[in-house]
C-alpha cells in the first residue's frame, strides 16, 4: 500500500479538491476529520456528478411517481454540494492492514473500483492502487520455500482436489526437485494450462513439466 496519502479535510471546497487531483496527479482523495476518523473519499467520478449537477433537467410526471425523496435528496445534495463533505461517497471499499493482495484485487474486480483504502479502528493507513498491485505482481519473489517433494506433491493434489475442472483420475502428480511434473492424459488445452499455473502458485514448486498426452478416444467414451 501508499502510506502517504493526500487527505482532505471535510470543509474543503470542490473547486480545491480538483485543483489538488489535476496538481498531484492523482484520481481521489480521502476525507478525514480532525482527529484523523476517516468520513469518506472524494474520486474523479464524484467531481464530474457535481459538473453534471448543475445542468440538471427538471424530472419528468412518470418519474416523479416512483421518486425516493431521502434518495433524491442525498443525490442533490452530492451533485450541487460545495465542500468534500457534501460530494463525498460514504460507501467505501476498505480492507485491514493484513488483508492478502489476492483479497484487494478480488474486492477491485467485483466493485468495478480502483484503489482501496487500508483502514484500522476507523483510522486511515494507506491506500492501495490498481498500480500498488501491479508492482506487487512484478516484484522479485523471496527464494523457494525448502520443502520436501512430498509435501510438494501433497500441497499440489490438494489445490487439484478443490477444483472442480481438474480431472484427478486420469492427472498423475510426480515431483523430484520441487519440480512438478503433470502426467495422464489431458482433456483440453485449457485444462491443462490451468493445471500448469495451479501448481505454479504452490509454495516451494521450483518449475512445472507438464508431460501429458490427449486424452484417447475411447476414454472420453467412457467418460
């Protein structure tokens, strides 16, 4: 994560929240008040709601019948407000100080957001980017863990068992070195290269072989 973080507090006018993004470089930033609670995040996407805001048109007879006033007025007030506290988004995508990278990149990916606040006792850490997780993905990896075959190869059936394409009757695991190697017959391409990057992501593997052959005819007869 970014530990340093350009906050603002929540009096800070709209007009100086753009300034500061389009300065800095940067697409959001969070709120926070005096003793350093976190209230919100103010993006890009919540400056160009307030643009729009002000050439709003009059809401038509049939809208007005299946109006929500309390949700109405929330959205007036965050497209017409002047500070941080009136634009703000309050629904934030927050994670604690151990959450694992996979984890964030999950929440990312089902939210459609790009950064995620790193948050403990209501207090703000950091914040983890779309670019924080990139760099994640390209650093170096500490040395391979020092385990034995075995354990290798039970580490690998294990992660195989849990997924529901992975064929294990006709997958033969053998490991020498921590090198993995995939025997048996494969029924896809694809399969198999899922295979490949499953065993990849167990600790102490080394490399994968993948030696199979396509599955024969008459297997997938029978199967």
């Amino acid at each position: 994560m970014t530990s340093e973080v350009v906050t603002v507090p929540p009096a800070t006018p709209v007009l100086s929240i753009a300034r500061l993004l389009a300065e800095r470089g940067i697409s959001a930033v969070p709120v926070l008040e005096g003793t350093g609670k976190l209230l919100g995040i103010v993006t890009e996407a919540d400056l160009i709601r307030r643009l729009a805001g002000e050439v709003d048109h009059p809401t038509s007879w049939l809208g007005n019948l299946f109006a929500n006033a309390e949700r109405d007025a929330a959205r007036y007030a965050r497209a017409h407000g002047a500070t941080a506290a009136d634009v703000m988004s309050t629904d934030i995508a927050s994670v604690g100080p151990a959450t694992p990278a996979a984890e964030v990149a999950h929440l990312m990916e089902d939210r459609s957001i790009r950064r995620v606040l790193v948050v403990q006792d209501g207090k703000l850490l950091g914040i983890v980017s779309r670019a924080d997780l990139l760099r994640a993905l390209v650093a170096p990896r500490h040395e391979a863990m020092d385990l034995s075959d075995d354990r290798i190869r039970a580490a690998v059936l294990a992660a195989i068992r849990k997924q529901p394409w992975a064929d294990t009757f006709y997958t033969l695991i053998d490991v020498k070195d921590g090198v993995v190697e995939i025997n048996g017959f494969s029924r896809s391409a694809e399969v198999q290269r899922a295979l490949r990057v499953l065993a990849q992501n167990v600790p102490g593997v080394k490399s994968v072989e993948d030696r199979t052959t396509p599955m024969p005819a008459y297997l997938y007869a029978a199967g």
